[in-house]
C-alpha cells in the first residue's frame, strides 16, 4: 500500500545515510582493491561491507523483501529476479572514482515491486549530494524537487557517454564509434565514471542524455525511477522499451531526443543480467 512504501521509502533513505557514512569514512584511507570481469573492472572492502550492512538491516526490517546487490552476485551467483518486493543496490556506484579518489561516487539503491521500479535513491557522501523519488511523487535533490531540461534538438544537446571498464578490443570498437557519432552531433560529451549520478545529473537538468551498454542492474535501477519522476524518459537504446536486466540504458530529458540519440547508437552485444 501507498502507507507502507512511503515507510519502506524512510527507511531506504535512512540506510542510504548510514552506509554514506561507511563510504565516505574509508574515501581517504588505503584501501584493498581486487578485480572482477576484468582488469579494469574493481571492487574494494568497503563494497562488500556496505553491501553486508545493507543486506542484513534490510533483511531485519523486511524479512520477506529481496535483495539483488552488485557484490554477491559477482561471487557468480545468477540474479533471480521476482515480482517480490527487491531491493536492487551497487554499495559503491563508481568504485573507479572512489579508488582513485575522484569525489563522484555513490551509493545506489532501487526497489522494484512486480519488476517496476518504484524507488529511487543516489547518494554521494563525498559531496553530500542526495537523489532521491519515489514513483509518482517527484524526484528530489538535497530535498529540492528537480526536473529535465526538456530539451528535444540534438544540436544543442550535451550528453555524459562512458567508457566503461571492458576491454575487449571489439566491443570497445563499437562503444568508440557511439561515442563519435554522439559527439558528432550535439554540444559535446562527459564522462562522470557513475552511472547512478549521471542519470540524476539528466535528472536535475545538467546534461540533456545519457546512454550506456554494459552497466548492471544495481547501476540504473534508481537513476530510472529518478528521472522518470523528473519528467525524463528511460528507453533502451535500440528505441525499444526499457528493460532493466538488458545492461543497457538510455535516458533522455525528453522522448524526441531520446529516439535521436537510439538512431546514433550501436550495441556491442553485452550477456544478460
Ligand atoms: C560503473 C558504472 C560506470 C560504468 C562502469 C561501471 P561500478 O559501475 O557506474 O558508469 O562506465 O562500467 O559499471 O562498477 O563502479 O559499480
């Protein structure tokens, strides 16, 4: 019911602070750094503790939700994902950044029910910026409601494109070439290195899309209800409609320039989540 989201919602923003502080706590210090699908690819301690801490507060709150985190399926656990209420969360979203100390990093966590998300919250403790919405109740930052800039030319567009950490030579061919032709057309390109906080930068109108293959579940499920609420659109690439375990994802400040920047745009082919 509408009573109990909107305290499961409290308590998502709640936790989103206290493991803020978990991150934000470890952000100076040395910190212990392995890798994953590759080289470029990195999780720290403070990934899994976080994740660790999350998992089990959520669990004591709400024995019967589900939890997908981006840590214990990289123990090669396959997602299951179900019309019961999950909580989708990356305990570290941009763990480049934060190894390197680069302050443009997050926690990120989603709550889908029946597959939809339905909460969204980012929160960069370094900088102490909070992203925040629940569906059908606006998208906030630091409690100030944000909106899309609606814009729909391509030409004065400014898009945030990523890299990614791939590095197979073919795949990354394919996003280089994406990256071009974006860059062709519009004002330009960034790259953040986040992609929770670059869907909340479309969100809170800075940059005008966003478009990324390779990303997991746990990176977009909040960016999605986030800038839905701020009145942008979340398409897959292809122009398809968006699915959350493709690893895939477009956002747009608005549906014509989403299907201007889908015709620019190539898939490289990445396995489901
Ligand atoms: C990262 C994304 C980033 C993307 C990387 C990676 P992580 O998530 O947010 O935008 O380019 O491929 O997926 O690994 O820091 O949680």
């Amino acid at each position: 019911s509408e009573e109990e989201l909107c305290e499961i919602y409290e308590t998502g923003i709640q936790l989103a602070k206290e493991c803020g502080h978990m991150i934000k706590e470890c952000f100076y210090r040395d910190k212990k750094v392995t890798t994953k699908a590759s080289y470029a690819d990195l999780v720290t301690e403070t990934d899994q503790n976080v994740e660790k801490f999350f998992t089990k507060e959520i669990k004591k709150h709400y024995p019967g939700h589900s939890v997908i985190g981006e840590e214990t399926t990289a123990d090669g656990k396959k997602i299951e994902f179900t019309n019961n209420p999950t909580w989708i969360i990356d305990p570290i979203d941009g763990t480049t950044n934060f190894v390197h100390r680069i302050p443009y990093t997050c926690i990120s966590i989603g709550l889908t029910v029946n597959k939809e998300p339905v909460i969204g919250i980012v929160y960069n403790p370094i900088t102490d910026v909070f992203f925040k919405a629940r569906k059908g109740h606006g998208a906030f930052c630091n409690d100030k409601k944000i909106a899309v800039t609606g814009l729909e030319e391509i030409e004065s567009a400014m898009f945030i494109m990523e890299f990614g950490s791939n590095r197979e030579p073919d795949k990354m061919a394919v996003k280089f070439r994406n990256l071009f032709n974006l860059n062709k057309a519009s004002h330009g390109l960034r790259a953040y290195g986040s992609a929770a906080l670059n869907m909340c930068n479309v969100a809170q109108g800075e940059e005008d899309g966003y478009a990324e293959h390779g990303i997991h579940c746990w990176d977009i499920a909040a960016g999605a209800v986030i800038v839905e609420e701020a009145g942008g659109v979340v398409i897959d690439p292809s122009g398809d409609k968006f699915d959350l375990m493709s690893r895939k994802v477009l956002v747009a400040s608005s549906m014509p320039l989403a299907l201007k920047m889908s015709a620019l745009l190539e898939d490289p082919g990445f396995e489901r989540d």
